[in-house]
C-alpha cells in the first residue's frame, strides 16, 4: 500500500485529503475472471464444434480470441474502477493522466490520487496528483468565482499537465486575472512539491544592482557561496584543530560538488543572458534598481522569475511591459519553457506564437482547446456549427414528439409515455455566437492635406541632457495609417508630443493644419479616471454641455451599456476603463487620432474590434504599439524610432521583424 505523505501539503485551513489506491494484484485477479469466464466459453464452443471428418480440432482464431478477450476484459475494468471511484471531473483529468503514463511506458494502469479540496472566501479549489507525490500534474476542480454578487465561475474545472503551456483568454469584466490570482494566492491551492511563481510587482528600487537583483532571488545558491565563503574563511586559521580541519575541507568538497550540479558558476552569465533578452544593455544591469522605472522593474521581475524557472509560470499580460523586440525574445525563450505555464495575454501573435492549450473563460466555465489561439478559435466555430446543428435536430424531434403527446394524452394504456415525452419537452437554450465587440469612432471633419509635419526638428528635454531627436524629416496625410515601434527609451512618446505639439522641437519645424482636431490616447489614461465617479459622470465632466442621452449613446459605441454606464469606475476591468477612455475620445468628434499603446488591457477579440474600427474611421491615425495583431490589421506605414531618428520602413512589420531577430541572433 503506497503511503500518503501528509507532511506534503498546508493543513493550516480546513482540508480534507482522500486517498485511493490499488495495488496491481487485486486488479490482475478481478480483471481475470471475467477473462477466464469470456475464454472458457469461446473454447467450450470451438471443441464441441465437428470438423468434415468428425474430429474435433480447437480453430487458430479461438486461441487468438482468449488473449483479445483476456486483455479486453483487462482495459474494461481500470476504465470501470476509474469511473466507480472518480467524479466526472476526476474521469476527464486522471483517465487521460494514467493511460498517458502507463501505456506509452508499457505498463498497467496504477491509480494513485491525493484529492484536495479548500473552501475559500472567494472559490472552492480541489487539485489531484497522480501516480505518487513526483507527478507535476495538477487538478483544480469544482471552482466558484465570484466578485461581490456577481458570479464569475461555477463549479468548474482545470486540468494543467505538466509541461504544457496555456494561455488563459475571455472577455474583459470575465475573471481572468481574478483566477490567476487566486491560484498565485494558494485560495486555489497548488502541490508543495510544485513550485510556482507569478509575476504581479516590480521589484524595489534600491541600491541593489539588477543582475544581482536576479541572482539573489536564488536563495539556494546564496546558501551555497555563503558556506563556501564561511568554510574557506575557517580553514585559513592556523590554529585549527586537525580533526576540525579535515571535517571542514570534507564540508567544503561536498558543498562544491553541490554547487557543481546547481550550475553556480553558470548563473551569472545566464542572468545577464536573460535581462539582456528583455532589453537591459550590459551597463544598465551593473545599475542599481532605484535608477529604473516601475516598468523597467517588472522587467526585473519578470527576469527573475525566468531566472528560478518554476514548475508553475504565471504571467499577467507580460507583453504590456515590453517593446516588439524583447516580446520576440521572450517568445522564443518560453517556446524551449521546460515545465508549465499559465498566460493572460491579449496578444494573439504572442499566443498563436508560445501557446500549446488554450483556456475560455466564458459563461461561468472553463472551456480548454488543445493548440495555439487561431486553432482555438476555428475549434470554436466548430463546436457552435455543431451545436447548431444539433439544436436543429433536436427541435425537429420534440415537434415530433409534441405531436405524438396530443395523440396519447387521453389515452389511458399511453399514460406512462406521456409522463416521459413531458419530461424530455424541455426548454432548449439555442446555442449562439458571443456578440460581437463594439467599438465605434465618430468622424468629424474631413481634413485636406498635409495634416502634420516634422521639418528638421531636433529635441532635448533640457540643455544639459542628451539629443534625443537629430534633424527629424516625418509627415502624416488625412488619412495616414502610421504605426509607431522602438524599443522602450528610444523616444517613441516624445515623438507622439511632438506631433501634438505638447513639446516643441528645440531645433527645426512643427507644422499642423489649422483644422486639426486630435483625439489622444495617453499610454498611462487609464489611470488618470476618477475611480469614485460613474462612466457617465466622467463623461459630463470631461465633455460637459449634452443630453444624457448623448452620453449613453457615446458609451455604447464603446460596448458600456446600462447598468454599466450607471456604476462607478472603480468596479470596471480594466479593459472596460480603456472603453471609457476611448468613448471620451469619441465624443469630441476628432479627425485625428493619435494613441500610444492601446491595446494594453483590451482582451484579444477588443484588439480586433480596435483595428476594424481605426479601419473604419475616416480621418488619419498615428500609434505606438507593440502588438502584431493591431499593426497588421491597420498598418500602412511603419515608422521606426532609432538612434536619435525616425526612419519610415518600406518593408513594413515583417522586415522589422527580421532586423530584430539577427539583432538577437534568434
């Protein structure tokens, strides 16, 4: 009987663990009688069978029979235990788990599940392991989700296998993050035996420099060089005992050996490996941390967590801290990612790019789909044609059924029938497409050419600070489609101010036409709504003077509807705040739009209704943006900001792409 080690999970809340188990002898004896039953049966048969000349010969295909029959009898058994012992849930999670192992390994089934289950303020979460405490397989099971009264998740389930990376997409307001959350936070517990880690903070700014920042979160090997250090310091005394001395040099072997298979020595080279890969030049990472941003922080951040390289990644939207060129390393380091991964991420290229399941969060369930976002999506289709088409069926024979009940219903012989014709005359729910997303510009006037120019322009924040614009030649038409890339700090928000005219050129000319009515997208917007106010107050204290039923109308373009339109912003998501931010765009009817990254907190579909909607408005539009998805659907011009310049890129997304990876030598 394998025994359950209990030291291995928290028990400082209420869990209740169960243990199930089977020892291959009991399964060997009761699959085989059944066998010998099936077996003796087909031989009982072939012998009293008489051949042409009256002897009684035992047929090939009866032997053949036996060992099918034997082994048949085997397999139906294991899936008749599993589904006598597990829930549902269990079947989907353990069946697929056990038959994975032991068949590609050329063994029997042997089940072994801890079944955990934790009630949390805010969710329920079980989680199983298979096959023993070294299995990385992980089952959250019968999930509750709710924020406030508003239900997220019901009773829901998560399989993660390990080694597979996900991607976890829905609509914003679904629970996405909450989720992930929930499992950073131990509410959906995870494993002892499974490390995990979630990048959700920056780190301190401090005097640390940023690849010691990284190598420190390696507590092991901190361990490793402190013992090493104290026990070379120890045997530099000459007046150590012998015996001392020959206890500590043996110390000192075995701690080398120790830092030997950690790969100490490499750690230092692979820090710097990874921080450069996220865009920290080898000067920046000697720089203390208090020196950085908040978002060059998460970078670090991030980097120490790739750094650790847990059995469980989770990444919160780690695209929106990165510019094009550190999201293509990042996707090329997660594609090798040994163990498991969870992602939210709004990046359809980034998904399509790393992704091999993907998690929809939709109608209070999880829904998984092996392969990237496009195979999901088609998979989607798929399943709604089907159901449709199932429904059609389905309405056609409860019809029929309709009929035949108005037939029988006063029929006493028929009585029974009715009864359970009734009771299969439920409603049926029509299965239906997620409406679509909607995100509409309002056009103002049409302007006439040229629109925006940059003449020779130079620019430096103060006279003491570096150039950071030389000689800048750029110009924007009515109707441009201009998409701003760089890597972060080369300038490409400056260049957006100088465009508005928010910063003027210290050297050169800024041109506008007088008819130039912007709409702009701030990269931080989100954060500047008041959170105590509702959309439509924001919306009569940004653009005062109209008719509530204007405001309305200007937030539905945005997909914020009633009641939505009525709670305040602080219990939007916040992709719903980026919709607000968008609809007081909108209700200044401008004929320009000008936005610096976007996309950052929409989900995938919002992304898309984003494009077609720039698409469709009538006036001219210049972005930064780092996502491939947005630049592919609207781009027409790429501007590249490097090297104190702007350089316009015949060859589009895809030749940036190419400089980027021989950059990276990728």
């Amino acid at each position: 009987m394998a025994a359950l080690n209990r030291s291995n999970y928290d028990w400082s809340s209420t869990v209740i663990v169960k243990a199930t188990y089977m020892p291959n002898t009991f399964i060997n004896i009761y699959a085989a009688v059944p066998a010998f039953m099936v077996s003796g049966t087909i031989l009982y048969v072939s012998l009293s069978t008489k051949t042409l000349k009256g002897q009684f010969k035992i047929p090939i295909a009866s032997l053949a029979s036996c060992s099918l029959f034997a082994a048949s009898a085997r397999l139906l058994f294991h899936l008749w235990y599993l589904w006598m012992h597990f829930t549902n849930a269990e079947v989907n999670f353990v069946l697929c788990s056990v038959l994975r192992r032991s068949y590609d390994h050329g063994q029997t089934p042997r089940i072994f599940c801890n079944l955990v289950e934790s009630q949390e303020k805010k969710g329920v979460g079980m989680q199983a392991t298979a096959e023993g405490a070294g299995n990385m397989d992980i089952m959250f099971a019968n999930i509750d989700m709710s924020i406030g009264t508003r239900q997220l998740l019901n009773g829901t389930n998560l399989p993660i296998v390990y080694g597979r990376r996900y991607g976890l997409v829905g609509r914003n307001g679904m629970g996405k993050t909450t989720l992930l959350r929930m499992i950073a936070c131990g509410q959906l517990p995870v494993p002892s035996n499974i490390s995990m880690l979630a990048v959700e903070q920056e780190v301190e700014g401090d005097d640390t420099l940023v690849v010691d920042s990284v190598l420190a979160c390696d507590t092991r090997r901190e361990d490793m060089l402190r013992r090493r250090k104290e026990i070379q310091d120890a045997l530099e005394k000459s007046a150590l005992p012998e015996d001392e001395r020959n206890a500590l040099s043996e110390e000192l072997v075995k701690v080398l050996a120790e830092m030997k298979t950690h790969e100490v020595a490499k750690a230092p080279a692979r820090a710097a490996g990874i921080l450069y890969g996220l865009g920290f030049t080898r000067e920046e990472q000697k720089r203390p941390t208090k020196e950085f941003s908040g978002g060059w922080r998460m970078r670090v951040a991030l980097a120490r967590a790739l750094f650790m390289k847990p059995d469980l990644l989770l990444l919160d939207e780690p695209t929106n801290m990165l510019d094009i060129r550190a999201i293509y390393w990042l996707q090329n380091h997660l594609q090798d990612w040994a163990s498991t991964i969870i992602i939210v991420s709004h990046d359809r290229s980034f998904l399509n790019a790393i992704c091999t399941d993907i998690v929809h969060l939709h109608s209070k369930r999880l829904d998984q789909y092996r392969g990237n976002y496009d195979t999901c999506e088609k998979a989607m289709h798929e399943k709604l044609t089907q159901q449709q088409l199932e429904y059609g069926a389905d309405l056609q024979r409860r019809q029929n059924n309709k009929r035949h009940m108005g037939d029988i219903r006063y029929c006493q012989p028929h009585a029974a029938e009715y009864e359970e014709l009734k009771k299969a005359q439920k409603e049926l729910k029509v299965p239906r497409p997620d409406k679509p997303q909607v995100i509409q510009f309002t056009n103002g006037e049409v302007l006439q050419n040229p629109v925006l120019q940059l003449d020779q322009a130079n620019f430096q924040y103060t006279p003491n600070s570096p150039l950071l614009f030389h000689r800048v030649c750029i110009g924007s038409e009515a109707t441009s489609r201009v998409c701003i890339v760089g890597e972060t700090g080369a300038g490409k928000t400056t260049l957006l101010k100088l465009l508005l005219g928010e910063l003027k050129p210290t050297g050169g000319y800024r041109n506008s036409n007088p008819c130039l009515k912007v709409g702009y997208f701030k990269q931080h917007r989100v954060d500047q709504l008041d959170m105590g106010k509702s959309a439509v107050e924001v919306l009569k204290d940004k653009v005062p003077k109209k008719k509530d039923e204007e405001y309305y109308a200007g937030l539905y373009k945005f997909g914020i509807k009633k009641p939505l339109a009525d709670q305040v912003v602080s219990t939007f998501s916040e992709g719903e705040k980026s919709r607000l931010a968008f609809a007081i765009i909108g209700m200044v009817k401008p004929n320009y739009l000008i936005m610096d990254e976007p996309t950052n907190h929409l989900d995938v579909e919002a992304v898309d209704a984003l494009g077609y909607a720039l698409n469709e408005f009538k006036g001219g539009v210049v972005l930064v943006s780092n996502d491939e998805r947005l630049i592919s659907l609207i781009c027409k011009e790429l501007w590249v900001v490097k090297d104190r310049t702007v350089t316009i890129l015949e060859g589009g997304l895809e030749e940036y792409k190419k400089h980027v990876y021989r950059q990276l030598a990728l």
